[in-house]
C-alpha cells in the first residue's frame, strides 16, 4: 500500500514552462520533506514544510502543506535543465519514521 | 563538515554470496536508515539504527541485516544474494532524536548480482 501517492509519475516539458507536482496521503503528517535526485547520486533534501498551509519559497521553487497535512505540491516556475531530476517527498510519523512517495521523474528540455 | 560517506561505491556479485556494505554518518548524527533504490519499486526503506538498536525496520526479508557501532558508522549485510537484489543501496544519517528527521544521503553503492 502506498500511502504517499505522488503525480503525475512522470513529466517531460520545454525549458521556460511552468509546472506542479502533487505528494497525497490519506494520513496526516508531523512535517513533509521534498528531496531531489540527480542520476547516479543519492536524494538531497530541498524543504520540510511543518505547518498546515505553509508555503516555502527556494528560488523558483514553491512549497505548499496543505491546511490538514496530508498533502503537498511543489511547483517550479520557468523550468530550467537544472531542474531536471527525480522529485520525491516523504512524510514524517511520530514513530520517527517517514513514508515515502514513488517520486516523480521531471525532464526540461532545453 | 564531511558529508556521508558509503564504501564501496560499485560492488558486482554473483548469486548466493554475501556483501557487506558500509556507512559513516555525518558528524553528531545518530541515526542512519538504509534504503534500496529500483527503478521499478523506487526507494524502500529498509532499516533505521539510532544509538546501536534497530529503531525501525520495513519489511524485507531476514536475509539483509545491519548494525550500527558506538561511532554510529553502520554497516548492512545482505546474504545469499539474488538477481533481485541488484540496486542502488542508500545509506542516509540524520540529527538526532528528530521524529523523522531530514534524511542526508550519501552517494549510494551500485550492488550488481550476476
């Protein structure tokens, strides 16, 4: 059972283009994390989101924790080829264990 | 301050051998995870350690094993290896006492079963 559904799974876009990816649960979570990994490299965190209806801003990243924590988006505004990676986000338990989502695999072409 | 470091990087074995595999944490960090990456199942969770004891664990079979020392370094054994066991292995340490704290990866071992 995954109980992190992250969509779309896959997304292949133009260099320029604006874009949002979605992490759903059912569960509620004590903070969200958004990682992201390049090829042949082990995930690098971007953002924990703690609070119901928090955004974060890095660059032309946004963040968004839904009101009831069990949801989150990501959305990257005029997507570059840097961006390009697989985007995954994990939700944290009290149990200290996190719950990871499949991930989403994004391309920009230049 | 170093990051975390995974030993060996690239690892190729045959079925029914055994490998062992290794992690140093960042410095103060108590808690290690490790993970298995696939394509096709993504990133599972495989085991966390936090101050020598399994403090969780996902549901592998008793065939891959871990432990962590008093430095917290940590070292993952998987024996009588099978074709599916080839994967990307994530070792990722985090600070401690955090109920799912930030996750530091390291690079990862590339672990081949011919």
């Amino acid at each position: 059972t995954q109980l992190l559904e992250q969509s779309p799974q896959f997304l292949s876009i133009q260099e320029g283009e604006n874009l949002t990816v979605y992490c759903n649960s059912s569960s509620v979570f004590s903070s969200l994390q958004w990682y992201r990994q390049e090829p042949g490299e082990g995930p690098v965190l971007l953002v924990t989101v703690v609070t119901g209806g928090e955004v974060k801003k890095l660059k032309r990243l946004t963040f968004q924790f839904g009101d009831a924590r069990k949801d989150s988006s990501l959305h990257i505004t005029a997507a570059q080829p840097g961006d390009t990676g697989l985007y995954l986000c994990a939700g944290a338990r009290s149990n200290y264990q996190l719950i990871w989502g499949a991930g989403t695999k994004l391309i920009i072409k230049p | 301050k170093a990051g975390v470091t995974q030993t060996p990087r690239y690892l190729i074995k045959t079925r029914g051998q055994q490998v062992t595999l290794s992690c140093s944490p960042i410095s103060g960090h108590r808690s290690v995870s490790w993970y298995q990456q696939t394509p096709g199942q993504g990133l599972q969770f495989l085991f966390e350690y936090f101050s020598e004891t399994q403090r969780n664990k996902g549901n592998f079979p008793g065939r891959f094993s871990g432990r962590q020392f008093s430095n917290s370094r940590s070292e993952m054994n998987v024996s009588t290896l099978e074709l599916g066991d080839s994967a990307l292995y994530l070792c990722a340490s985090s600070l401690p006492g955090l109920a799912g704290g930030e996750q530091f990866f390291g690079p990862g071992t590339r672990l081949t079963v011919l």
